[in-house]
C-alpha cells in the first residue's frame, strides 16, 4: 500500500470540497480532495445545474405552445414537437463543461485530486483502494443524498430527482411524492414539458417551509398550469397505481406512469466508515461550531453533511472559511443571512427573517409589500404575480428580512443578502436610485411603502 502525505485532506468534491481546495490551494496549502464519482458533486451533476436546464427547457417548450394557441404578444407558430435526447444532450453538455472547468481550477491551484471512494481510518488517516493518505487536517464534505421510502423503493416507473434530470422520454402522467422545492421544482418542468402532473403531500400546503402569503402565487400558477394537487394525503404504496389515504382515511388510487419521490435529503453519513472518529452529531448530521470544527481537533465538516440549511452557497462560503483557518487566519462563519431560493414558476426568495420569525424573536417590526402589478417592466415580461416584501425594525428602521415571488426574482436574492450584510436602513434602500425599467424597482418601493410613502401605489 503507498502512503501519501499532506496538509490538508478533502472527502468529497461537491461545491463545499473543490471550493476548500481552490482556496487551499491558492493560500499554498498541499492538499488532497478525494472524489468517488464526478467533481461538482450533486450540485453540478445531478442537483441545482442540470435542474435549472432542464426547467429552462420546459419554460421554452411552454412558451413556444403558448404562441402557438393565443399569444397577446402577436407572434404564432405551428406546433412545437420536443425532442427529449436533444434537450438531456444540452443538459449534459452544461454539466460537462462546468465539471471540466472544476478541474481545471483544481489543477491550475496544484490540487491532487485521487477518484475513488474514502474510507476513514482515524483522524489522520483515510484510505482510498490502495492508497493511504495521511493529513494534519481532515475535511468531511460527502454532502447530502435524497431521503427514500422504504415503500416506495428507487426502481423502475418509481424515480428519484437523479432518474427525472435525465429523462428518456417525459411521461405521459407522473405524481410527485413530496410538495418541497425539489418536487415543485420538476413538477412544474414536467408539466410544461407536456406531463400531466399530480402532486402528493402530507402537510395541508405545498412548500411549507414558506409562509401562506409568499406560496399564494405559486399556488395560483399550479392551478392555472392544471397541476392536480392531494394535500393532507399519505402514501401508502405502489402497485402499478399510487395508494394514498386522503384526509378522512379513505384510501385513494392514482394512476400514473412514474411516482417522483422527492421527500428531501438527509447527510450522507454512510459507507465511508466515518464511525470510526465517533463524532458528536446534531440529530443526522455532524455537529460543528462556529469554524466549522467537529468534537474532533483538526476534523472539519461542511455544507449539507453538518445539517440544514442545505444549500451549495453556504457550503461554499464554509469551505472557503474552513482552508482560510487551516492557513492561520482568523475567520467564523456568522453570515447575518443565507439566501434560499426556489425556482418554481414563479421563483420565491427568503432571505433573513420573515414576519413571522421576527415576530416570534421579539422583535417590532414593519412589515411593507410592494406588488410586481404596479411594475412595468413586470408589465413587459408578462408577468404582474408576485410582490417583493421587507421586514425591518420598528425602532430604527434596520432591514432583518426580505422575501420576494415572481418572475426572475431569484436575481434578486444578491441585493437582499448585501442590505442585510450591510444593516441597511430603510432610508438607505428608498434613497438609492434603481434602474428603471427594472423589477429591481420593486425593492426600493417596498422600502418606500415601509416608510409610508411609496410613489408608484
């Protein structure tokens, strides 16, 4: 068996890992990321990316079809035919190419990066096949894999999301388990790419980690696209048609051609003996504290596998956080806000606190909307639904929240995430001038309708 030596050593090269590296690399740290299937881990291969594609696709094929029955806009076309494999093809070319540009930065930062699959033997020693590597720092960054239903077993019509972002022909009828973000997300894709769409969940509203006001859009959207929705309905099982038990008790068959099971994602703990450090976790994920840093000195954990919220930004900003302290600089993850976005039709923002959490954390606070209605370059982009929201202190008017749904609103997140990170004041977001025509706009607005005198309402 070779032994190999390093400073720094990486499991798992998602986007909490190969950032680690890049950083680790550029502050000329010798270091080592080990990876068991593809670079960008599930994030560029199977999670945000190819998603994005894929509902870019549908919102394309969807429009095209819109032109084709009755466009206000004045254009018609004859009806539009989809070739799927074209569509996985552009897809993967995307993912490709971001893959291979990971690469090339691991590479260009003097990385070495060794595929295969980690297996820990303590707290300085991992080996993968033939190779041991010893390190003085160990970063544990394997991500998080999709929670399955024991009796909805991953297998033939039943899907998981990595099974629907490469699709070989769109269904003719799919029900998704699961109203989160993930299952919305490619329920509506699929329902625009020509899929009669339901969609199954247990809790009595879709995407309930939102609150009621900011989904109403959404749930509009869902009933205008004709997606069928069983809210308070429980799966039961499968065979050959969906059971579910609706509200009352009463057990319901679906028919459908595929089930989509997207019921969330949990840390992927398993299969790379990471027992073996006997770690202090927080529920299934590792704990850490404010650096990162698990029970276990020098043993780092980042991004989905040390818990929620998992989102390839924060594991990122962790990462880059995480080589900066193995190179001696002072550093602690506080960010006042995390950005969550979901790219349903329309997109939803949540950034810093909603109303309701400000409430719940004692705070007075005003609470201001501004409608994308009363927008027009909204207006121009045919799409009046949705309002951008702020939530800011009573007392002296800090900004602690901004949510927005609509069109294109997850371009917005970045100037939410700086207000926050800056504690702007409301005066400081009515008084700067937006760029008109911009659904940007709408943000200032809000800010002025929070200080009582908005222009355009």
């Amino acid at each position: 068996m070779q032994t190999l030596n390093t400073t720094l050593l990486i499991i798992g090269g998602g986007p909490g890992g190969y950032v680690t590296a890049i950083r680790a690399g550029q502050l000329g740290i010798s270091t080592i990321l080990v990876e068991g299937q593809s670079l960008g881990g599930t994030c560029l291969n199977i999670g945000c990316i190819p998603s994005k594609a894929l509902i870019h696709v549908a919102e394309q094929f969807h429009q095209t079809q819109h032109h084709n029955q009755h466009s206000a806009l004045g254009i018609s076309v004859s009806a539009p035919t989809l070739d799927i494999t074209k569509s996985v093809e552009w897809k993967d070319g995307i993912v490709d190419r971001l893959t291979t540009g990971v690469a090339a930065l691991l590479k260009k930062n003097k990385v070495q990066v060794i595929h295969g699959w980690a297996k820990v033997i303590d707290g300085k020693t991992v080996e993968v096949g033939d190779t041991r590597i010893q390190c003085e720092h160990l970063v544990l960054a394997t991500g998080s894999t999709s929670v399955n239903l024991p009796i909805l077993p991953i297998g033939g019509p039943i899907i998981s999301s990595t099974e629907a972002l490469a699709p070989k022909a769109v269904p003719k009828r799919l029900v998704v388990v699961g109203g989160g973000y993930i299952g919305l997300e490619l329920g509506i894709a699929y329902r625009k790419l020509g899929a009669e769409v339901s969609v199954v969940e247990a809790q009595d509203r879709i995407l309930p980690a939102y609150d009621a006001e900011l989904t109403q859009p959404v749930h509009e959207a869902l009933k205008q696209l004709d997606v069928k929705l069983y809210l308070k309905h429980s799966v039961l099982g499968f065979d050959g048609t969906l059971q579910v038990r609706d509200p009352n008790g009463d057990t319901l068959n679906l028919e459908t051609d595929q089930v989509l099971v997207a019921v969330g994602r949990k840390p992927n703990t398993q299969g790379w003996n990471l027992e073996a450090l006997n770690l202090d976790m927080n529920g299934s994920a590792i704990k850490i504290d404010n650096r990162c840093q698990t029970s276990m000195r020098n043993v780092y954990a980042i991004g989905d596998l040390s818990g929620e919220p998992m989102l390839a930004h924060r594991a990122m900003a962790q990462g880059e956080m995480v080589a900066e302290l193995i190179s001696g600089k002072h550093r602690e993850f506080n960010p006042t806000a995390i950005a969550a976005v979901c790219f349903t039709d329309p997109e939803l923002v949540v950034v810093g606190q909603t109303p309701d959490e400000a409430k719940a954390a004692g705070l007075d606070c005003i609470v201001s909307s501004f409608p994308f209605a009363a927008n027009g370059r909204a207006m121009t982009l045919e799409s009046k639904s949705g309002f951008v929201r702020v939530v800011a202190r009573r007392d002296n008017h800090v900004i602690v929240g901004w949510q927005a749904v609509g069109a294109g609103v997850s371009e917005l997140s970045t100037a939410f995430a700086q207000s926050l990170e800056m504690g702007a004041r409301l005066e400081d977001i009515g008084g700067t001038i937006h760029a008109h025509p911009t659904l940007g706009e709408a943000v200032q607005e809000a800010a002025l309708r929070a200080l009582g005198h908005a222009l355009h309402l």
